[in-house]
C-alpha cells in the first residue's frame, strides 16, 4: 500500500535544480544567478520583469523562480503577483520571493499561496549558503520566512488565537518552521531528538485543527496561522 508524504518530505530531484531568476537590476540578477550556480544549480532564465519570469517558467522546465517583489512596472507587488499568477496557472514550482524591506503583510500574502514558497530579505545573497538553502527548501515544497519578518512579527501585539494554547517549546519548534526547517534541522537547532520534534509537530497540528489532508500543505497553514496570530 502506498505509504503517505510527510507534510515535510522533499520533493524527488536528482539532478541539478533549474532556476529562473528576475530583478529589474541587472547587476544584482546575475549576482544571485553566480551564487546559485556556484552551489549547484541551473540558471535556465534571467529576466527583468514578473511577467518575464512567469512566461519563462511555463514555457520551461523549471523547478525554482526567484525574483524581487518590487519590479516594473509599478515597483510595488509585480513579484507576488508573479508568484499569484503561477499558483493559478497550476504551477508548483518552488518561488522564493526576495524584498529590500521586511514586510509582514507580503509574507502573509505569499505564504497563502500555497506550499514551497519563501521570503528573504535581499541581503541575504551576501550569504551564499543561506541563499541556496533557501532555494532548495522551496523547491522541496518547504516554507522560508527571514528571521528578521519572524522577528517582527513576535513583537506585535497578540490577538486571540489558537496559537495561545501551544506550550513554549511548542512555540519554539513552530518559530523553527517559519524560518524553512525540517524536522531534521528543528531538531539540529532547538537540541531534541527528531521524534521529540515530531510529537511537538503533531501537537501543534491538533491544537490549531489542521487535520492531515490531500489538499492542504498544513506546515504551511501553520505558519500562516504562527504569523497571524502576532
């Protein structure tokens, strides 16, 4: 009998990921295009523009777009609605997101879009590992959110949420997921064992009613429910 995917089980690649990148600065394009490949990627497109990019992907096999979410023509939000046109178009693929500024409210959004999608802060190509961590975490359909938007969050004032009922360790493991790690790399951090981490996942996931579902990514809708609540 088939046995079910862990809502953090990576998706199947064995060979280089296909990146596409997009920033309307040239400079900035190919720098995140070098680190990319210097870790072990395929940049397969580098364009200007959101549009640009979500052509690109559905006109090639990509498995990961990056892109900047302020591009033309307004330099507002062209990269979420990039990312939002993709999610509609059936697209899957991993999409990580990068932002001048730490914005709460564009994490939020592109979170919702679904599974394997992340949010950096730009400056976080000025660390190679970071980046294509990243990269691989939303290719394998994980979530990433900067430390610095987490951060932000936390210090906001809480509102009424189920999120009130998890212990602090509880909280500490579910902070860990929002950055992008897996159970393997939540137990590395918070110094437990991988199956401690797995009953505090499980734990969460029945305190915030996110029962397992086909349909539903629930590390994502974790993260969203995390997010909201601060």
């Amino acid at each position: 009998m088939e046995q079910p995917v862990r809502d953090d089980a990576p998706r199947p690649i064995d060979r280089p990921l296909r990146v596409a990148v997009a920033d309307d600065a040239m400079l900035l394009r190919e720098g995140i295009g070098k680190v990319l490949a210097d870790g072990g990627a395929e940049v397969v497109a580098s364009v200007g523009s959101g549009e640009e990019l979500v052509e690109a992907v559905l006109a090639d096999g990509v498995d990961v777009a990056v892109l900047d979410i302020r591009m033309p023509p307004a330099f507002r939000d062209e990269g979420i609605v990039a990312l939002e046109s993709l999610r509609a178009q059936g697209s899957t693929i991993g999409v990580l997101l990068l932002s001048m500024y730490a914005t709460p409210e564009y994490a939020m959004r592109a979170l919702a879009a679904g599974a394997g999608t992340g949010y950096l802060l730009k400056e976080r190509v000025a660390e190679p590992r970071r980046l294509v961590s990243a990269v691989e975490t939303v290719a394998a359909g994980g979530t990433v959110v900067d430390p610095e938007v987490v951060g932000q969050m936390i210090q906001r004032p809480r509102v009424d949420s189920p999120i009130d009922s998890l212990t602090t360790r509880e909280l500490a493991v579910l902070e860990c997921m929002a950055q992008g790690n897996s159970n393997a790399g939540i137990s590395r951090t918070l110094f437990l064992g991988v199956k401690t981490v797995e009953t505090h996942v499980r734990s969460i996931m029945q305190k915030l009613g996110l029962a397992e579902s086909p349909d539903n990514h629930r590390r994502v809708l974790a993260v969203l429910a995390y997010l909201g609540s601060r």
